[in-house]
C-alpha cells in the first residue's frame, strides 16, 4: 500500500527486532546481546508509520507583573523583559511555533508562520523530547551534533527572523536555544541539539567564565582536545569538547585556532571585545555551512541554506546564499550597529598537507620510505586510529554496512576497537537494498563474519520514488547521481531512527575519491592525472558525497562520522606515489585491499569485491534502480519540455528527463538558487551522457536484467 514519503511503511529486518530496551532509550548500557544477536541472523520486523499528529498546546495563562513563572511541563524558558511584554509574548508565540515546526512547517508542503512583535532582549531554551528543560547556565556539556544559526545586523524583526531557524531543527531534535548578544540587540544566535555525550547539559552558545567576551556556536567534534589541554594546559570549565576553540583563539588568534583542530567542524565565534566575527569549517566540509552577506553588512549563517532563504532584510529582496568554502576562515570587522564588514578569507589546510596538530596526535611518528610493507602498515595503523578517535559518545553507535570494501572495512574495524574498550553493547549495521540485492547479501556475510547486530531495510520502487521530493528538499541540490544515491541513505537513516536506538552512526564515504575507487579510474591516462583527479574530487567532497552523506542522516537526527576522511590519513595516502594509488589488475582500490589482506577482518570475496554501482546494488536481480526511475521518469516529463530546458534553466540545463525531472523539484523549493551547484558529478576520460557507471563499458555488475 503506497504512503506519504513521511510516513512510508517499507520492511526492515533486525536481528534485535520490536523496541529498544528502556536502558537504551536513556543513553545507559544495555543488555547484553542474546546468541541470535551475536550470529548476526536477520529477523523480519516492520518500520511504523509516523504517530498522528497532535494538535499544539493552550499557551500558559498570563501572569501579573512582578510573579514568578508558573512550571511549563517539558520546557524550560527563561527571557529578558521588554517595556510592552514583548519578550514574554514573543516566546510564548515560539512556544506555538516549535509545536507548529513539528507539524511540518519548513518541510515541502508545509505553511508559513504568522508575523510576531521584535523584542528588545531574547533568550529562549527549550526542551523537545524530555521531562525537563536544561539549565543555561556553564555546567560540565558535552559532544554534539546540531544545527547552527546566527543573524548579524538584522533591519528586520528578529522574531520573524528567528522562525527561519526552525527550519533546520531536525538536525537537533533534543532541544533548541535562541539568544541575542549583549550592546547587540540585532544579532541572534540559534541553535538546535542533539545530544551525543551528556544528555543534560550542552546549550550553546558557549560562553566561559574566563572569556566572557567570546561567543561561540559550533558543529561538530574534536578528537584531539584533550591532548590540546594536556599539550598547552588549558582550563576547561565544561566537558564539551568545542570549548578548546575559545582557549585556542585566545592564546594564539584564529589562524592557530583553524589548523590546531583535529576534527570536523562548522563554527561561528563572536569576539565582542575587539569586535570581531570568525567563520570556519573543517578541511572537507563534513560539517556544513552557509551564509548570505549583504552589501551594507547584514550577515546570516547556518547549518543548512534553507534557514537563510527567506530571510528579510531592507535592501535586498532575496539575498544571495552560498556554501561557506571547506578547509576557510573567514575574518569580519563588527560595527557598533551590529553589521559586518569582511575583512578576509583564508585557507587553513589543504588536504595534501601534513595538518599542524599531527604533533599533538596519539600515533607516534610513523617509519618513513615508500616500501610496500611500510606503507602498508602505515595505512592500516593511521586507519584504525582514525576510527578509533571518533568513539568518543555516550550515545548507541551504529554502522552503515552495504557489503562494499570501504563501509566493510569501517564496521569490521569499529567492532575490534569496541571490543577493545570494553563497550558492553553489540554494534548495530544496516544495510538496505532491495529484495535479494547484492548489497543485501554482501552485507549478511560481512555481518555474520564480525558478529553485528545486523539490520536489513528493504524498500520497493514505489517507496523510492516517493521519497524524490523530500530527499530533494533535504539535499538542497538537483545533482542527478546525489539524489540517486541518497534515496537508500535517506530510508535506511528514517529506520534508524525510527526503529533502533543508535544515533551516532558511522560511514564509508571518501573512500572512493581518496583511494580511486572509481570505476573511470580505469582509463586515466596516467597516474599522474589520476592523482590530480583524486585530489579535485576530495575538493569537491561537499557539494556531492559529502553534502548526501550528512543531509540524509541529519534529516533524520542522526551525527555521521566518516573515518576515511581523517586529516592525517588522507594526508598520508595522498603523499604516497602516484603509481601506488591507482587501480592494478583491473581491480580499483587496489592498495587500500592490500593493506588489510592479512588481517582477516573481512572474507576475501568481501575485501576483494568488484565496485558495485549504487544503482545495482541495492537493486533486485530483476531490474535496477537506475532503469526503475527511467521508467517512472519518461511518465513525468514530456519530449517537448526537455527540448525547451535550456530556456528555462540556462545554468546547468538539464541534458535528460531525469535531470529535468529532479530540477524542477529543486526550483520548487529553491527558487533561483541553482548556483548552489557548480556543476553536475560525471565521470571523466569517458564520452559519458550520465553519472551512472552502468554507462561505462569497463562496469560489470551483479544484477542482470
């Protein structure tokens, strides 16, 4: 039976089936795994449907001035006073927009939210999913993962500006603070939590008693900033692990800061002392970040271009939204009437470079030379000490597992290390196809061989293609083989939040640009150019692979972490000679499969498995989802729109029905924004009309139709 994207009800398989253990629930251990787990068997089970919506509560009776709040069950807001009482309105009109958030507002389809009065001081928290609200105060905090937003020199109402930020709530589902900065009343911070490590404590923005001056709203995680304590003897008065960036830009200013972190971040830090604002994000935008910067100094930044696109502002009726550059920092002059003045723009690290904080790593240095053992070894100890690092989380973590070397390697991997510390829950993988896909059955073996907690999704066609326009939304590019690839990534992300406890999940993604695991590869003309290639598809990370991988868990409330796209391992195999990198006896990744040959953490047809293009491997041996949305699509598009695509879509025409298809969705909800995306992904060395490596005459795949 067919259903809203929403709420599609495709099958899922587990080997722990029905409802999470209430221990689970609360981020403690839980129950030891049963035999049935251990073996790594799937049992059949069901996704739910979305509960029915409620409708959202009375607002709390008004009080008279001077009394005490009354308890508001399950929030927790404190607010300044504005002469009229436009503070305390304007959250209670919050308050309504949360629950209306909830009901679909900012997603396709959903309505617009009324305009609201602007207050003069504005601090809001609230609590989305417990009994409780958290406290505001420097308590210990804690890792997250969320959605970041911040206004500079808004003209306009900042409670109207503010709703704009509720559009990226899913990427925080546990909680969400607003707050304006003291002498500034027309600069806003926003930020939506989840939760990772320390489910009480965590709001943001951060601000330290020993730096009261600073601000700071950040995305992400580092890994290293414990040894950056121990290394320059930093007091910490919270646990969370950004609070290093306002210790590192107050020792050595924001160049030092960016190249110190180990990590991957999106972050803005505000410096109300010397007037000043700083935007960074990690070297391969695996945290994203947007911003729009007006001519006359109004500035907006967030997680997800879609809590910028209908910002108001007096001079321009639709402001220019762009992806803030990977591997940047950004310095901006704050003038005394809240607007900004770039002053800067600077690139930290590039992806070839040996990153500076590699002095303070936990891996000794490594033996030097290019011998096949020694670079061998080298990859295999940098790898696991990138998996190894990312462990860091109090909440369940789990693995994507398609049965392909690279997310093979990752959970094969991730289960010794939790092992080897001790982590006393068995790993949860999911793997998603259809039914009796090669992925599928790939996935079962490896799950069998390293003893996961394993789960199967399996979806049909019909439930694929309802999900296009939500993915689009969710994606905010009209990229064909993006969105092709994100559909299973999107479905197995709502199962898992859905149907399992595990938040914290764990990728595969940069493999395949970093190592050349690319089936055009093939036919580079040397190795010389294959590494240039390699190095302009890691470059390029955040508009296509990267940008799927973090909208469609995010979407769903869930943090990836993607341990192929760490700094000192991608550093390392980059400095490796051309010749080593490139694919050998017709097989890509040929090194990367030679490292780990010896180490029986994965059957040898697993490790040696042939690339699978997407398309097949999640498909059914009848047919594969590349011809599945042809199919649908041809239905959609009629000859004569397409022979006038040019006309209207002059950037990046769509060349085929499919393409025409997805940019009409995109336009739908992105109106104009179509510079997002430079360029389509399309292989290269090949005379190729379409992404898919089906197309590629060297491709030979499991499904045949």
């Amino acid at each position: 039976m067919m259903q809203g994207a929403a709420g599609a009800a495709f099958q899922g398989r587990s080997s722990a089936g029905g409802e999470p253990p209430p221990q689970a629930r609360q981020g403690l251990p839980a129950p030891a795994p049963t035999a049935a787990r251990r073996a790594g068997t799937p049992r059949a089970s069901r996704l739910p449907t979305s509960p029915p919506r409620r409708p959202p509560p009375p607002a709390p009776p008004r009080r008279g001035r001077g009394e005490r709040p009354r308890s508001v069950p399950s929030r927790h807001v404190r607010a300044g006073h504005s002469p009229a009482g436009g503070a305390r309105r304007c959250m209670m009109k919050f308050r309504a927009a949360f629950h209306q958030k909830r009901e679909g507002v900012g997603r396709p389809g959903g309505s617009r939210l009324p305009h609201h009065p602007r207050p003069q001081r504005l601090q809001l928290s609230l609590c989305r999913r417990r009994g409780r609200g958290f406290p505001l105060s420097g308590r210990p905090n804690s890792f997250t993962m969320c959605g970041i937003w911040a206004l500079f020199g808004s003209d306009e109402c900042l409670s109207v500006q503010c709703l704009s930020a509720m559009k990226i709530a899913h990427r925080g589902p546990d909680a969400f603070r607003f707050e304006n900065v003291n002498g500034f009343t027309n600069c806003c911070f926003g930020f939506h939590r989840l939760a990772v490590v320390d489910q009480l404590y965590g709001m943001q923005p951060i601000r330290v008693k020993k730096f009261p001056y600073l601000w700071l709203c950040y995305n992400g995680e580092i890994y290293n900033f414990r040894q950056l304590q121990k290394q320059f003897g930093f007091e910490y008065q919270t646990l969370v692990d950004g609070e290093v960036i306002l210790h590192l830009y107050n020792r050595g200013g924001i160049e030092q800061t960016a190249s110190m972190l180990d990590g991957v971040f999106a972050f803005i830090l505000l410096d109300t002392a010397n007037r000043k604002v700083f935007l960074g994000r990690d070297t391969y935008g695996v945290r994203p970040l947007f911003k729009v910067l007006t001519d006359d100094g109004f500035l907006g930044v967030c997680s997800e271009a879609k809590g910028l696109i209908n910002l108001k502002h007096s001079t321009s009726l639709c402001p220019k939204v762009e992806p803030f550059l990977p591997g940047h920092y950004e310095v901006l002059d704050l003038k005394p009437s809240g607007k900004v003045v770039s002053v800067e723009l600077v690139k930290f690290h590039s992806y070839k470079d040996e990153p500076h904080h590699v002095a303070y790593d936990t891996v000794e240095t490594l033996p030097s030379g290019f011998d096949l053992e020694t670079v061998k070894s080298n990859i295999r100890i940098l790898f696991e000490n990138a998996v190894r690092k990312r462990l860091m989380a109090h909440r369940r973590i789990g693995c994507l597992l398609s049965g392909g070397l690279d997310s093979s390697l990752v959970a094969a991997v991730l289960l010794k290390l939790m092992k080897e510390i001790n982590i006393n829950y068995p790993l949860q993988t999911f793997a998603i196809g259809m039914e009796n896909s090669p992925d599928l059955l790939a996935a079962r073996k490896v799950a069998a061989h390293i003893g996961s907690e394993h789960h199967e999704v399996i979806f049909n066609s019909e439930e694929g293609i309802q999900a296009i326009e939500e993915v689009i939304f969710s994606l905010e590019t009209y990229d064909i083989t993006t969105i092709r690839a994100s559909i299973g990534m999107y479905l197995v992300s709502k199962y898992i939040r859905k149907k399992t406890d595990s938040v914290v999940i764990f990728s595969g993604e940069g493999s395949d640009e970093l190592t050349q695991g690319y089936i055009y590869f093939h036919k580079a003309p040397s190795p010389e150019e294959a590494a240039e290639e390699s190095e302009r598809l890691l470059k390029e990370l955040y508009l296509f692979d990267v940008l799927r991988a973090d909208r469609t868990t995010a979407a769903h409330g869930l943090e990836l972490r993607v341990p192929f796209l760490d700094h000192r391992f991608t550093s390392y195999y980059l400095s490796l000679p051309a010749e080593l990198r490139t694919p050998k006896n017709g097989i890509e990744k040929y090194l990367l499969r030679q490292s780990f040959e010896d180490s029986n953490l994965l059957p040898k047809e697993i490790l040696w498995r042939p690339k699978e293009a997407f398309s097949d491997g999640i498909a059914s041996i009848k047919k594969s989802w590349f011809s599945i949305l042809q199919d649908y699509i041809d239905q959609q598009v009629d000859d004569l729109l397409l022979e006038k695509a040019a006309e209207k879509y002059p950037f990046n025409p769509p060349k085929t029905k499919e393409s025409y298809y997805y940019r009409q969705i995109f336009e739908k909800h992105y109106s104009g924004q179509s510079s997002w995306l430079p360029h389509y992904w399309m292989p290269r060395w090949v005379k190729a009309t379409d992404p898919s490596a089906r197309t590629l005459k060297h491709y030979k795949s499991a499904t045949q139709e």
